[in-house]
C-alpha cells in the first residue's frame, strides 16, 4: 500500500486527488458534534488548570471514564485488536476536538504514537497482544524516538540495542518522549550497534517496571502536554515487529503523526480565533465594540482566512493517510507546517487582540498559545517540513 | 412534461440534437435555430427563448451539447448578467427587445458602473442622467468597462436625483453605446495591457423606456447584477465561452473567432494569478531548485496555494451537499492575492538578474516579466483586499459595520471626488 | 550666581561632595542632606529642594556626582512623574508635603490609570470619587500598577461627573495606599511573573485637599504625567535608578536593596524585548549558524534590530542639534514590538526541540523560554501597536483622526463595559 | 584603510559605530534641498516617460547641462582628478534625491560604478588620465562585470583576457551593464585564461568604437535604467591598474555601489510613500477621506517605518563608506538588503492604496514600482546580501 519511497511528482497528484470528497459526512459531522459537547464538559479549563499543575498531568479514573463513555482510543484502531475501525478522517476529527478542548491526556503518545507504532512495525500476535489494553485506554502506551539531540528522524537515533538471551539489552537515553514518565509501556526506537541512518533501525517495547529505565519529567513550557526523558541502563527489551527493518514504519508512524498534530493544531486555532471574535464583540473602548473598528476586523479577517485554510491542508491530509495515499509523506510535511504556522500566527494575534488581559495568567488564552509553541516544533519545524516537503516531491 | 427526470430530457435533447446540429450551418443561423428551440438556454421560461427547465435539467440538457460538441447559445461577457437582470427587474418590452439578440451573439454588452471618483463606493456614482423634453440625457465618465469598444449596449448606473441620500439618488438604464454622446477609450495598464475601457458621455441620449425598474432603484437593480456576478464568478467560466474546440465546420470557425475577440482582454489573467504552475519548472530551469532558502519559499507559495485551492473545492462540495454556505467560500478573493503577490516574490527569487529584462530578453520570452508587473492587480481587480477583508468581517463573521457618517445628507451635500 | 557657567557648577559639586559625600552615612541621612543643599535636583526650584539651574547645568552638576559614585536622591519608580505633575499642577500645600520624602525615598509612589475596562481609551475611566460628608469616597478598580505593593501613594484618575462628556468628567487626586478601603493584589502574567498589581477600591477615603488642580481637571493633568513619561521613557533610564554599584559602605548596601526592590518587576523586560543580543551565540552553540535558511532569518533580525537602533540614534542627533522633531523619534515602540517578534521566531527555529522546555532544562537554564512566552507582551504594554500605528498615522503624518460618535454624550449614556 | 577581508565581528563593530555622526550637517541639509528642488524641476515625470521611451534613455545634452549646473558628477571624485572632493555621504544625498526624482541619466553606471572602478583599481596616471572627464560629465563610462550567468561577484567572471603586443585582447560576453550601450569608455572586468574566483582578475577599458565590440540594447522592465549586452570579439583593451590583482578593488567598488543604490531606494522609497499619503488624503470615498480610514492609516504608519528603517541604514552605510569603515562589506549588504525591501514594499503599496488608477499606465506610481524590481535584484537580490552579512559578520 505504501511506496517503498513515498517520492510522487507535484503534477502526479491531481490523479488521485479527484478521489478526494472534501467534506465530512453527516455522520462524522454528528460525531464531531458530540464530541465537542463532551469534551466542553469534560475538559473545561478549571480541570486543565487543575491537571496542568500536577506532575502527570493526567488522571487515570478521568481517562479511563473518558474512553468507557466514548471509546475515543479505539477511534482508528481496527476491530480485529478492540477498536472500532474507523479511519484517519475519523481520527482527524478526534484530534481536531481535543485540540480545541486542549483535553489533558495521554492520547497523542498513546493512541497516535504508539498505537500506530505497533500498528505499523508489529507483528500480527504483537498487535493482538498490545493493541486491545490501548484502545480500551487500559493501557496507556508512550513512543520514545527523539533523543537529545531534538532530531526527528532516523538520523537522531543513537540508542544501542543489542541481542541478549531471548531478547534485547537497550542502552541510550530518550528524550522529549510525550508522557514516558506516566506510561505503563514503552516503545522505544533502538538501532543496532554500527548502523547509521535507515539501517539497523528496530522498534523494541519496554514495561515502565523494567529493571534500568529511569523515566524523568521534563520541565516544559507547555504544561498541559508533559515530556520526559528516559534512560536506559542495559534494559531488557522484546523485539516488537522484524529486527533491523523499523525504517519504514518508523517514518510511516511520522507521516500519520504529523497528520493528526495538523489536524489538532487547527482545533487549537479555531478554538482561539473564536475566542478572540466573542471578545472584541464584547469588548467596548471609545463608546463602540471594538469589533467595529477596522484594524480589529481585518485582523480577525486575516485570522479566518489562516484557520481555514490550515483546516483544508490538515483535511486533505487526513484523508490522506485514511487512503494511505501515494503521496502522504508529502502531504503530512505540508499540513504540519501549515497548521503550526496558522496555530502560532493566531495565538499571537488573540493575545494581541485581548491586549493587556490577553498576557495574564488568568486568561486562558496563554494555555493555547504555549500548546501552539510546543506543536510548533514538536516532530520539527515547519521549516524542517517545507524542506520535507521539497524533497518528497523530488523538486 | 410536467414528469420530466434528467434521463427523458438528456434523452430528448439527443433526439433533438441528432436532428438540428450541423457543424456545417452559419453560427447565427444555428444559434436562431436555439432561441427558438429554447435548447440554447433550457432553464430559461419557455416564453423567453427557453425550456422552463429546474437548473440541475438545464445543466444536464447543457452537458449534452458539450458531448458532442454542439455549439451552444452565445454566454460570453456581461450579457448573462443583461439577461439576469432582465429577468428580475425588467419590462416584457426590453425582455423582447434585447434578449433575444444576446443568444445569438449579435449584440454585445457591458457594464457602465465604476467611475474614477467611486471606485470602493460604487453608489457614490457622479454620471447624471437628466430627463429633457421626454428623454434621458447622460454626462459623466464610466472606467474598468469591459469590451465596450467591442459593445452595442451598456447596463448604466447614473445619478437621477441629487436631493436625496446617495443610495436613494441613482437609476438604471440600458444605454445605446454606437451613438455621438458615446465615446470609448482603451484604459492602458502598467503591464502594457489594456484591458479596460474608459468611457464618456457627453449629452448621450436614452429612451425613456430603457429605464430599468422604477427611478431610483439603481441601487436595488445594480445589486442584482452584481450578485449574479458573485455567482458567476463563483462557479468559474459560467459567464466565459465554450473554450474553443480545434472541430472543422463553419460554425467552429465564426467561434473561435467570437472566443478570440472575447477572451482578447483576459490574455494576462494567468500572470495576474503569479503562475504557481511555472514555479517548480522554473526554479529547475534556473537551478535554484537546490537552494534551500528558495525551496523553502517555493513550499510556502505551493502550501499556500494548494491549500486555497483545496478550501475552493471544500466550498463547493459542501455546497452540492446543500449545506449552508461556510466562510470558506469567502475567502478565495484574498488568498488569490496572497498567492499571486507570494509567487511574484519567488519568481523574482528564482530569476534573479533575469527578472530586471522583459520581451524577447527575459525567460519564457517575456511571461516571467509580465507577472512581476501584473500581480499587484489581483490585490486590486474586483475588490481590493481591504474590501475583501471588510466583507469577511461584516459578512461571514457578523462584525459591525464602522459607524457611516452623513448616510441621510442630500447627495450633493456629501464630500466627494472633484477630479478622479 | 546668575553667571553660572558649566565649569562654575562643576566645580562648585565637586567642592560641595569634597565636603559632605561619604558612602558611610546612612542612605536617608544622606538623602536629608541632599533635599537641603539642593545638589539632589539641582534642577528643581531652589525653594523646593533644588537649585534652580538649567537643565543643561543640572545635568552637568549630576554626572560630578556619578563621576565618584556618589548616591544621589531616590528617583525610581513614579515618584518623579508624580514631582513633575504636582510642579506644573499641585498646590505649594501638596508640593510642601510629597515631594521632600519622594527624594529621600521614604515615601514610594504608583500610577492609578488604567482599568481593566479602560485600557487603550484612559479617559473612559470608570472608577468613581464621590464627595460624602467633607470627604472623597473612592470605589473602583485600577489594573497595570506597577509596585503599587510598596507605594505609600498614588496618583489617582477618577470620575466625579457622570452626566458630562467623558474627558470632562474626571479629577485627579494623590491617594493613600496604606489604608483599609484599598486593597493591593498581584497580577500574574503568563510567563509567571507578576510585574503589576491590581488595586481595589471599596469606600477609600482622600482629603480633599488631595485633589491636584480643579474638580473635572483630571483629563488635563493626567496627560500631563503621560507627557512627562513618555519623555522619561524617550531619554532610557530617567525614572530608572543609579544602576547597583559594587562600592562598599552603608549607603551603597542601603541603595542596592533598594534597587533591588524596584527593579525586581523588571526582570523579565530584557526577554520580553527578544534578546536579539544572543541569536548568534545561540546559533553558533547549536549548530544552527550554519543552516542558510536560519542565517537569513538572523540576518533579517539583525538588520531591523541595527536599523531600527541607528533610527534612535537620527532622533537623538537632531533632537541634539536642537532640530525639529522628525518622524524617526515616533517610531521606537512599534519596531521594538516586530523586533521582539521577529527574535522570538528566531530563538525558536534556532532551539527547535529545546524551544518546548523551560527552566533548568531549558538553554541557558530558562532564559530562551522566557523569551519564547514574554514577548507577545512587547506588542502591547505601553500601548498596543494598533494605537501606536494610529499615534503615527495622527500626530506624524497628520492622518485625520476617525470620525468619533457620542463624544458629546453625557458619560453616564455612552456604551461601556459591565464587566471586565 | 581596507582590511585585506572585510570580515568583522558584530561585537567589534560598536567600537567606531560611536564615532558615527547620525546626522547630516547643515550645509548638507541645503545641498539636499537645493538638489531637490533642481531635480524637481529638471525631472518632471513627463520627461522621465519622454527618456524611458528612447532607446539611449538620456540625452547628452541635458546630462551635460545638468552637470554644467551643479557639477553632479563630480561631487566624490577627488579634486586632484577635476573633481568636488566630497566623500560618499554628500553622494548618498545625490543617490537619494536621484532615486527621489528618478532622473533618466548615466550617473549610477558613469560616477558610481566606473568612476569608482577607477578609482579603486587605476593607476595615478590612469586616474589623471581618465577621472576628469567622467567628473564633468563630459565622458560617460560604464562597468561591465556581470555575465549572462546573472551572477554579481567574481565567480561569473569568464570573460577572457590575454595579453598582445602593448596591451590585451578581449574574448568573451558581458550583460546587465548600465547605459552600456550608450557610453563612451567601458571599464571591464576579465580574467587570465585558466584563472577562477578571485584569482587572475583585472580590469580593463575599451572605448565604446572600438573594433570587434558589439553593444545591444536589452529589454528591460525599469525602461528608466537602460541595460545592455556587450558581446567582445578579440576587442583590443587597456589594463586598469595592476594586472591579476582586480578582485579587491572589485569587491570594494562593489560595496560602494550597493550603499549608493540602497540611497537611491530610501529616495524612491520616500517619494511612494509621500504621493501615496497625498493620495490618500484628498481621494473621498463613502464621503470621507479615505485617510480617515483605520485600514489606511496604519498602512500608511507602517509604510511610514519600513522607510525610515532602511533611511537610518543607508545613511549608517553611506557614513562607513565615508569613513572605509573596517566593516563597510557587511554594513553594505545590510543597506543594500534592507533598503531594496523596503522600496518594494513601499511600491507595493503604493500602488494599492491607489486602487485601480495606481495600476495604469497614465498614473506615475509604476514608473518607481519597476526601478524597485530591477533596484531589488541589481548587485544581488537581498536574500544574496543577507548571506553575505552573515558571511562578513562570520557568523
């Protein structure tokens, strides 16, 4: 399904891109609904003040009750492993809410990472065995990749991982792995000793109990999304899919990552660009609604026209990791860079928008704006992208 | 009839086509041959040239024409918005008169409404049309007229009473153009290109009856027009022609000589646009391809516009799905000028000394230079940016209008433009 | 004593600190002595603790006091825009009884003019002083006070008619901080600093004699104090004080904590302007020094950042040569708040997977994270820059200003907001 | 006086950056003012659209007019060889003014590029011989150095210069040169067959008759600057100076010429930005003064600052110039950069507050728009600059 090389020409695309429908259905729409209405309530910003504050920054019985009401773990995962089935549109959905509630929980590194890690590199007993515990949201599974080095790709992994007895032996230190301080399995990327870039890359899976994991919570300046570093002291690791061949998968799992973060990163910025209409409406100075004076509606103008248009690339990308589309790479790298630009450029202009209250503490609008800036680089930059971009259209 | 699907009238229009068509006929020919058959415009009423069929009818009995080629009625320029606005606000007598004769493609039109002093504010329009013993006699200056020098009647938005506020002063009428008060003038652009019109009026004459709807409903009647222009716009070449096809047979011929005339003032749109298509063969062309500050501005300009393109086609597939119509559709006039202004940029990157020459000196024998010097029209042409943001604002996300001072004053008591 | 020359006044301070300088005094019995010779303010009016010299001179006869480091009066702080308001507004009652302690630093002061529902329109203050039996009854809430945590007064702008236009309707009054109706809280920003304060008012009381000018006075003098702090805020560290020196003696321990205390809102200033000054060195410690697209996006940085620095640098030259104010002096504000911007995005593509941490593991324990979340506040304290670009468009281009509605309106009438 | 790199460190540079004055003192204030008003009135723009439409784009005796009056042309060049002796500030006021008014004359390719060449690179007697008709205006040189590769330093050198008999033979193509076509003596930069970069360059003259040069009037966008091809077939030269040992004198004749054009921008710049402010001011639209506008005003505001920006670092570079500042490679880059931004911007602009009229061809708005498009790319885009402040700096 997937191109060994997900290189395509720019002017190849239009073929397939005809294929695309370019709008939800009734019943996505009606799923988004609701899901809207549930997150409003479940994640109100009183609780992601409260979750924020804590060292986790997740609750278990919260997300546990979170998945039993809604199954929202299972979304993409396919029912022969206990999901329901659903697609990347679905999931892209999925994300786009939670990113608009700014829900603390552990499913970017659970059910995105992670699950389409297994998903992607594991073997039909591995996915049997690990995919139900985390669809059901039992299981709250993290993907270490990133090192310290902040390198996105193959290239930044230096992790050893060495056969011994039945299994492996890991060595190396992982960092900026999302929730790795709060997971109860670890999926780590290792190479083998010697090998450099594509080669020699494996996925290996950890239990946060194993003997020599030392999992440390980073500080970081977005508090509603936590990062760790992991270090591992000869830990004992299972094999998770075919040794030496985790390359494709790897960049695969990037690709379909990228594609989820663009489509909450718009959440985000609608949620804001929304946020700051209602408060210039409100919001009277020299007699008048601020929302009448030109400066403020072109702004909010302006701001419309960057979240639409982050939703479409986002949209199509989703659609195009649902069909697993020739050219997802490059469609990913675009929507990602998009989306991160949009998010940031509007959570700056909301705070602009709300003036000094705009920079409190107090309003929420700096927990956006601090998720925007994390998203922002989180899996590299939209520089890092554009440059993706180029090469996976072989300009 | 009354129990008509799309599979009886894509079947009768074949019959009927099998029987009419002949590539071989005189285009004015044929094309009476369709007013009278009321095929030429199916979702027309059948008294007025047409079938009386539902739009979705009119679009499938239309596609059969393109199937195999027909020919169909004459749809070039402002005519369909003459007859649009006919339709609405229009006596059965200039219904008869003018309609028609816009099938078939013998009479031209345009559209008398910009003036030098009222560009953003079309309703602040100075042409004054003043009865005199039992006819309308017009002076003042209409700009950004299109194909007026190739027109036989305009579509005129004048000031017919000075003492009331400016929206309730204007009216419509339908002008002759061939006549002594008419003077055309060809508008030079900075690119070189005219495209447009200038035209003045000095003591030009009207009939009474070319008076559009009542006096003082120019605004009103105006409106529509311009609302069908929207439309129009919005579902593309609607108002273009029939793309000329390379079929042999006279009538093909006297079409594309009718497209070559008609598309004559649009021959710079593209580089208007900033040819994106040119960028990534270009930067190859050039070897800038393997610079990485370019490759990063070339991915910006193609995200950009792939990503207005995709909310262009989000727009419509929504709007097929009859749902209300999203600020997506909004949007597409501005982002247009992001995209042209970014492209000229990169251009402009891409080509580097090369971008200083033009004509035969400079690549792609002189386009490359012509986009540098079209794009700051697509910020401009049919609204500026400034407007465009104002609409979006007002329109799609409700935002108030700027307090407007001296709405209710007498027209002739308001500040405006002494020159242009 | 009228023929004073540069050289006569140096000389004579020098003379003066010879006989009574000595940084083993205590800071306020210095400060005591200072208020009486005169040599504090030597610019202020002898009768008013100073010498009544130019200001030419005064500044001459202040640099012999740095040029031996000696400590000179308290200056941080509002204190000095309060001094100037009551020098061009206060009577010799108020003069008499502030301005004494003000340089000898037992009394601090703060500025009570905005309100969370007045922010960028000052005059649509809503807090109000009611005269009750003899005295003014204050209840309302000011915001953007800086240390108003240490000050023992305030300079207070509040309406005392309602049923007149808004800039008529405000007095202006000196405050007791320290008293049961007022209560101080801090206001936290989003980068965890808390460089403000919120000031409550449930049933305050101000003598009347603490009223500065007349009843409805207030708009008048507080723009005034505005005045004198935008000039304070053009020529740097005016109302800043002596910058901590590392001399030993009791004075100098007495001044640091001092300093220490009211610089302590400040900070974070430095990152919320962007820190320009470590682009290189960060780019060089990660390696990013030599990415093109990173070297461009420094170079264009860097360029606003020295340009907009030799600007300052025009306006400074020919304010000195005695000029008429030219445009480049107005523009400051506006292209610190792009600079800070521009940094930010620069400091983030240079950090890349770094930019998401903070505090100790974040680069140079923190400080590129304060940056990444304390510059969106450049573009807003001091006035955002959509009123700044409006002060431009006004007061330098002579752009006319929009046509206002209501200003006429009795206060009580116009539109406001209910809550904050 | 010139370092033998230009390369400084940003650090070091705020050293003499205090000696700098910020300021034009008073007798160049009314040098400036006279300058104006001359050029005023000697420049109207129905001449400017007269000249453009000419081939030649002058006429001599209008030029020899112009510096029969004010002795423009010779206001930097030494008076040991017949000129004024002022230094580059007072040149950066002509270039201002100049690029104000948008005179159509051979100063920028005559006193700018050649006579500098001349001067960096000649010898004593060929700067007696040569400087004092190009002061007076009488002699119109030009510089040709770049090639048809578009390249602005001495990498696109390969016209190839060998010696015969008394002096050398000339092989080779040059083109962008200004008034190439139309002057009297062209100055040309070659090179020793088999000699690459730097290495083996030196200049040249060639009186414009001379055998075997053929020059070809290229089309160009700004009619108001003419561009020419020159095509050398074995054309018998004079060395300029010292044989091989071009290349400092190149790249300094370079800088001086980027901070020249960067003054001439901030002129142009200044006088979009001051019609489009009249503009704005007396056009009425919903019955107001569009000025009146927010939308417009901030506009004009940010117009307003761009413009004093690249003012402040052309003036800073004209005063390195002055000076033979250590750092002048990099200042001048700075300027060059900055100001050719600016100056698009500001056309850009312009043109769009003007509306559909600042479009046509009858309104004089394009006429500075097209000399900011060739200005922008003319001795290197600003991104080209921007690298090579990065470069001087040693970043």
């Amino acid at each position: 399904m997937f191109p060994a090389n997900g290189k395509i020409k720019p002017e190849t695309r239009q073929g397939w891109d005809s294929t695309m429908k370019f709008s939800f259905s009734n019943e996505q729409e009606q799923f988004r609904t609701i899901l809207r209405r549930f997150l409003a309530e479940k994640s109100p910003t009183t609780e992601i003040r409260r979750l924020m504050a804590t060292d986790a920054g997740w609750e278990r019985e919260t997300w546990q009750k979170l998945n039993a009401d809604l199954g929202l773990s299972a979304v993409h995962i396919p029912e022969a492993y206990g999901g329901q089935g659903f697609g990347f549109v679905e999931l892209g959905i999925v994300m786009e809410e939670m990113g608009r509630a700014l829900l603390c929980g552990p499913y970017f590194s659970s059910v995105v990472l992670a699950a389409n890690a297994i998903l992607n590199a594991g073997t039909e007993d591995q996915k049997q065995a690990l995919l139900p515990g985390i669809a059901a949201g039992e299981t709250v599974a993290a993907l270490a990749f990133t090192e310290q080095n902040g390198r996105w790709d193959s290239s930044g992994v230096t992790l050893a991982a060495e056969p011994a007895g039945g299994g492996y032996l890991l060595n190396g230190v992982k960092s900026f792995v999302l929730d790795g301080h709060t997971a109860d399995l670890i999926v780590v990327l290792g190479r083998a000793p010697g090998t450099a870039d594509d080669a020699g890359l494996s996925f290996f899976t950890v239990r946060s109990d194993a003997k020599g994991l030392e999992r440390r919570l980073l500080k970081s300046v977005d508090t509603t999304r936590k990062l760790a570093m992991l270090t591992f002291k000869s830990v004992q690791a299972e094999l998770l899919g075919e040794a030496g061949a985790g390359a494709a998968p790897f960049s695969r799992t990037l690709d379909q990552a990228a594609v989820c973060l663009a489509n909450e990163m718009v959440g985000g910025a609608d949620r804001l660009r929304q946020a700051s209409l209602d408060y210039v409406m409100m919001r009277m100075q020299f007699g008048r609604p601020i929302a009448s004076f030109q400066a403020i509606k072109h702004k909010c103008a302006d701001m419309l026209v960057e979240v639409e248009l982050a939703k479409s690339a986002a949209y199509y990308a989703a659609e195009a990791a649902a069909e697993a589309a020739a050219d997802l790479p490059a469609i990913a790298s675009m929507a990602k860079a998009c989306a991160a630009d949009a998010f940031m450029q509007t959570a700056r202009e909301t705070i602009q928008l709300h003036g000094g209250i705009g920079f409190t503490w107090d309003n929420d609008t700096h927990l956006w704006f601090k998720r925007a800036k994390s998203s922002e680089v989180f899996l590299g930059t939209p520089k890092y992208h554009r440059e993706l971009l180029m090469q996976r259209w072989n300009v | 009839m009354s129990e008509q699907t799309e599979e009886s009238v894509r079947a009768e229009v074949r019959a009927w086509l099998e029987a009419n068509w002949n590539a071989g006929l005189d285009l004015l020919q044929w094309r009476n041959i369709l007013a009278d058959s009321g095929w030429g415009m199916p979702a027309w009423p059948k008294q007025w040239y047409g079938k009386g069929l539902s739009a979705v009818l009119g679009a499938a009995a239309e596609s059969e024409f393109r199937k195999i080629g027909a020919i169909g009625v004459a749809r070039s320029g402002v005519r369909m918005l003459a007859a649009a606005t006919l339709f609405d606000h229009g006596s059965d007598f200039l219904k008869g008169k003018f309609l028609r004769r816009m099938l078939t493609g013998e009479d031209n039109w345009c559209q008398l409404f910009s003036e030098p002093g009222s560009g953003s504010d079309l309703a602040g329009a100075v042409t004054r049309a003043d009865l005199k013993d039992g006819k309308w006699i017009v002076n003042g200056q209409k700009v950004w007229t299109t194909s007026a020098h190739h027109a036989q009647y305009g579509l005129l938005l004048a000031r017919t009473d000075w003492n009331v506020p400016k929206h309730q002063g204007l009216s419509y009428f339908i002008i002759e153009i061939e006549q002594p008060g008419v003077t055309v003038q060809p508008l030079r652009q900075m690119n070189g290109h005219a495209s447009f019109n200038q035209v003045f009026f000095t003591d030009a004459v009207i009939a009474p009856e070319y008076l559009v709807a009542n006096l003082g409903d120019g605004w009103k009647v105006a409106t529509t027009t311009l609302m069908h222009e929207r439309r129009g716009a919005a579902d593309g070449i609607a108002a273009g022609p029939g793309q000329g096809s390379k079929r042999a047979g006279k009538a093909y011929d006297q079409e594309r000589i009718e497209i070559t005339k008609t598309m004559e003032p649009y021959k710079w749109y593209p580089q208007r646009a900033g040819r994106v298509d040119l960028v990534i063969e270009r930067a190859r062309a050039a070897g800038k391809n393997t610079d990485p500050v370019v490759r990063q501005e070339m991915a910006k300009l193609l995200t950009m516009f792939n990503a207005a393109k995709w909310t262009a086609r989000r727009a419509r597939a929504s709007q097929q799905m009859g749902r209300p119509q999203g600020p997506e559709g909004s949007l597409g006039k501005l982002v247009g000028s992001h995209v042209a202004r970014a492209s000229a940029n990169v251009h402009t990157l891409i080509n580097d000394a090369d971008a200083m020459l033009s004509g035969e000196d400079s690549p792609m024998n002189g386009v490359i230079a012509e986009i540098l010097i079209s794009t700051p029209a697509a910020s401009i042409a049919g609204g500026t940016d400034e407007i465009q943001r104002n609409i979006i604002a007002e329109r799609v996300l409700g935002m108030p209008k700027e307090p407007m001072t001296g709405m209710d004053k007498p027209f002739k008591d308001v500040p405006k433009n002494t020159v242009s």
